[in-house]
C-alpha cells in the first residue's frame, strides 16, 4: 500500500513536472543540451586481413605466445577535432559523403565510443536510432512494443494508453503479431521509431533510421521530430536523403573527412554540399 | 560560418539566440555552467535499485516472452520444456545407472532414479541461468543502444526465464518422485525456500558471467566446458559422499561445499531422504546465494556504463 501511494505521488510530481516543461519550453530553448569539444575519435578495426598473416589457429598461437596484441588490427581516425554546441529545439542534420565520420560522430555524442581526445557533454542521456537496431528480433511487433516502453520506464497503465499510438505510426498493421524477425527493413525501422520516439527523449539521434520509410511514413515522422523540438528536445538526423533534411531540420553539419566543412542554415549548407 | 570552429564562433556572436560562451570561456567550462554531464555517468547504487524496481515490468514480461516464442519454431512447442530435462534424464539413467552400475550403490537412497532426476534438474537450473546470462548483455546490444534502463534488467530477466521453466522441470520432477514411491511429507514445505536459495545464487552468477562475457567473447566457447566439469563434479550421478570416500579431506570437503552440491543435496533430502537438510548444507546454501547475490550484483553494477560501448 506504501508503495503504490509513493507511486501516485511519483507519477504525480511527473504529471506536475511536464505540466511545467511545456509552459517552460520557450525558455528552455536557449540552453544548450549538447556541447562537443574538440572531439577526435580513433577506433581500432581488427580482422584487416593481411595478405602475409592469415587468421590460422596456428598463428594465433603464436601470436599470444609472443604476447602481441591483436592480429591485422588498424586505427581508423574518423573524427579530428569537432566542437559544436547544440540547444534545446534543435533538428541537426548531418551530411557528407560515406566514411566521413557523421554515423561515428552519432556514436560518441551517444557515448558509444569512448572519446579518443576531447570530450561531449550531453544534459541527460542521448538515444540511438541506428538502421541495424532491430530491438528483439524473435519476439512480435507486439511484445517489441511493450517491452520497449517498459524499458523506457514507462508504468503499464502508460503502455495501454500508448499501445495503439504506436501501431497506428508505425503503420505496420496485422504485421504487429508476427515476430520483428519477418519484416521489411522499412517496417522494422518503423516500428523501433515509433518506440523510441513514444517517449520524449532530451537528445535523440537517428542514424539513417528514416531512410527505408515510404512517403506517408516520411510525413509522419517530420511532424514527429517537430513535436520533439517544440516540446525542447535536440534530435539529431543523419540521412543521405537531402530533401528530409531540408524538411526536417533546422540546422545542418556537413561532415567531410573527419571534420566539419560547414555548419549552418539548411539552406545555405544543402546548396554549398549539391555543388560539391 | 565554414570554419570548423564557426560552432564557438556561432555560439560567441549570440547567433542563435541561446546562451553562449563567456570570452574566453572554453566549452568545458561553458558545459560545466550549464550542468551538462561527460558521458554516461553510474548511477549511485540505491538510485540504481530503484530504477531496476521501476523496470519490474520489463523484466517479469521479456522473461515470459522469452519462453513462449522459444519453442514457437518447433512442432511438439512448450512440450520441450519438459521434455528436455527428462530425455537429459534418461541419457544419464542409460550412462550411469545402467552402464557404470550407479544405481545400486550405496548412498543414493535406494531410488536411483529419483535420485538422479532431482540432481539433473537442480543443476540444469544453474546450468541454463550461467549460460543464458553470458549472454544477456552481448546478445541485446541494439537494445541497451538504443534505449536506456539498468543493464542488470538483463541477466535478472534471464534468470527470470529459467525459474518460470523451473516450474514445469518441478512439476515433472514431483510427479517422478511421487511415482517412485517417496511419501508426501512436511519437509516438501522448504521446497520454495530451497528454490529461493537457489536462485539467488543463480542470479549472482548470471550477473557475473553477463559482465565477463559482455566484453570478453571467448567467454561463450569457454563456458559449456566448465559447465561440463562442474557438473560431473557435483554428484549429478552419483553421492559424493560414497564416491570419494578414498580420497583427500581437503578434496571432499571442497567438492562438498561446491554450491552445485549443495542445492542439489538440499533438495534431495528434501524429496528423497526424508531429512532436514543438516546444519552444513544449510550454511553452504545460504553462504553462496549471499554471497553471489552481494558480489556479482556489485560487479556487474561497477561496468554499467560500458554495457554497449565499442
């Protein structure tokens, strides 16, 4: 009985604190969520097989027998020194070409990958959307949905009244009773936006995530993320697909080899990048 | 605007019109103003039990999910989940009963199969929950990236999974005993607190194999071997009692107060021997359920903000 009183009480004092972001929202646009300084990230690779050095148990042997490190292994510098600040209400999009670091620069605002020099500093804890994030791949669209929003913390009373907004979104229909395994890419990236942004998240970073949805999925997730920004959330957006920035963002970083090349208004910089 | 540094400048002239950074002030120290964190911080152990209490829900439900689609592929479905443990049984029963003439020896109550049921199903429970929770955290990595909630939801939600199974191992298990003739008795009533014992063991356990092998791989080729000689030293088969009665003190005690055994004992001489379980057995069962419980909770807890990184 205790415990369900303190329950109430929390989900009140919850209730009483979003009541008070909205009406403070406007405020709370000019402080900044995410603050990245000079941030270089040097990741290891292994498995670059040499032509020399074949990956046999026998080497291997030898190698822990010499004490050597691990095999073929290669630093990859894919971030070199960026600093950006970004604040409340923010869409960013992220474009360069492949390989120029905008998915490992997602990655360590996450903090995913542990900063080889510099630092990010984040107000909460940022979440990753990546296109290769299938939650539980054997179980239903359903249980996906209900284990995903308890793993946010939501009560079940909230999961009962989210349920159907989630099916609805993601517009995977009867599709919901089969296991995540036997869907589309599309549908499984869907489904997993649909989760994740069922709850307002201080900084969201989605990785290509919206890149296999058809056009009506498109529109819906744009009015998503805008409701995210009004409610003082930052999201961050990579996509090779221009016009969803252009749509969605309202402002852009153009990654080019590990640095940034520009950052700024989504006009300005989508022009400067199709000249390129 | 097109230098890389243009974010300082940017923020410097007010640009945005949010708050910027002091002249001269670096953005760390800008960062620091504004109460924003480095990275993922742990969070400090009695927030973190209660954020694991919050995600209750999470953990009853992936735990019941688990085991209704894990079968779903098969044609006989939830039927393995008692099938398994009893054909494990009678490969046993063939190899050791019949075969090595375990059966007739002295030390194992005179009923044989009883007596290796209760072992087979006792272990496999620990068994099961070791394996599944080294996979816990590195088989769910998509999840623990892209939502956040207390890693140790993970191998307590597997440890979950192998207790729900438990129930239909006992069920059978009770079945077999009644058949082979053992009486009800009083002492069935220590059933659940034995369970609890060793579950608790179970879950220290799972936590200290998902921490190991969320960052050590090998970890999943090692595991079946030990697992393997952990259980041919239990006295799954035979009573170690009887068994080594030529060998080294130090030895028998050792492979007595192994935990396996020990669980395995408690059950046994709840079902078959008729006993209280004995002041040792009592001691050792609970000793390791404190003592995996307090240890592999902090352990795993120490890692929490590097589950998913790399």
């Amino acid at each position: 009985m205790a415990e369900l009183t303190k329950e109430r009480s929390q989900v009140a004092l919850e209730e009483a604190k979003a009541a008070h972001a909205v009406v403070r929202a406007p405020e709370k646009r000019g402080k900044p969520t995410v603050v990245v300084d000079n941030l270089h990230i040097v990741y290891r690779v292994y498995g670059a097989a040499s032509v020399h050095e074949k990956g046999n148990a026998a080497n291997a042997l030898m190698r822990i027998l010499r004490r050597q490190g691990r095999p073929q292994m290669k630093e990859v510098h894919a971030v070199k020194g960026v600093s950006f600040v970004a604040y409340h209400g923010d869409a960013i999009g992220i474009i360069g070409r492949n390989g120029s670091g905008k998915s490992t620069l997602l990655r360590a605002i996450a903090g995913l990958l542990p900063p080889t020099k510099g630092a990010v500093y984040t107000d909460g804890q940022p979440s990753l959307l990546g296109v290769n994030a299938a939650l539980m791949k054997d179980l239903t669209g359903e249980r996906n949905i209900v284990l995903g929003c308890y793993a946010m913390g939501m009560t079940p009373a909230q999961v009962r009244e989210k349920y159907d907004e989630i099916v609805e979104f993601s517009g995977i229909d009867e599709f919901v009773n089969l296991p995540m395994s036997a869907y589309s890419s599309g549908m499984g990236a869907r489904l997993r936006f649909a989760i994740a942004s069922a709850k307002t998240h201080d900084v969201l970073l989605i990785d290509e995530a919206l890149a296999t949805g058809d056009r009506e999925f498109k529109r819906k997730s744009q009015e998503r993320i805008r409701q995210m920004r009004e409610e003082a959330g930052t999201v961050f957006l990579v996509a090779h697909n221009l016009d969803v920035i252009e749509e969605t963002c309202n402002r852009v970083i153009w990654m080019h080899k590990g640095k940034i090349k520009m950052d700024g208004d989504p006009d300005k910089v989508l022009s400067a990048y199709t000249k390129n | 605007m097109s230098q890389p540094e243009s974010a300082v400048a940017d923020a410097q002239a007010g640009g945005r019109g949010g708050a910027t950074p002091m002249k001269g002030e670096s953005l760390a120290a800008f960062a620091e103003r504004h109460g924003l964190r480095r990275s993922i911080a742990r969070p400090a152990l009695p927030v973190y039990l209660r954020q694991l209490w919050q995600r209750r829900h999470f953990i009853v439900t992936y735990a019941t999910s688990r085991n209704l689609s894990k079968y779903s592929n098969s044609v006989l479905g939830q039927l393995w989940q008692v099938i398994t443990p009893l054909l494990n049984a009678a490969v046993y029963w063939l190899m050791f009963g019949l075969i090595l003439g375990q059966k007739d020896k002295p030390g194992v109550g005179g009923n044989y199969t009883a007596f290796l049921i209760t072992g087979v199903m006792v272990f496999t429970f620990t068994q099961r929950s070791v394996l599944g929770g080294a996979k816990s955290v590195s088989s769910n990595l998509s999840l623990i990236r892209a939502l956040h909630f207390p890693r140790a939801s993970l191998p307590l939600a597997y440890t979950l999974q192998e207790l729900q199974q438990l129930g239909w191992s006992m069920a059978v298990l009770i079945a077999i005993v009644l058949v082979t003739g053992e009486p009800v008795t009083l002492l069935w009533l220590l059933i659940p607190v034995a369970l609890l014992l060793q579950t608790l063991f179970n879950l220290g356990a799972a936590l200290i194999v998902a921490r190991v092998g969320a960052f050590v791989r090998d970890v999943n080729q090692l595991l079946p071997f030990a697992l393997r000689t952990w259980l041919y030293a239990s006295g799954v088969f035979y009573s170690i009692q009887e068994q080594t009665k030529g060998l080294p003190e130090l030895l028998r005690w050792v492979l007595e107060v192994n935990p396996a055994a020990a669980y395995i004992q408690f059950m046994r001489d709840l079902l078959i021997f008729e006993q209280a379980p004995s002041a040792f057995t009592w001691i050792t069962c609970v000793f390791w359920a404190l003592c995996a419980l307090i240890v592999g909770f902090l352990y795993f807890w120490l890692a929490e903000e590097k589950y998913g990184r790399g």
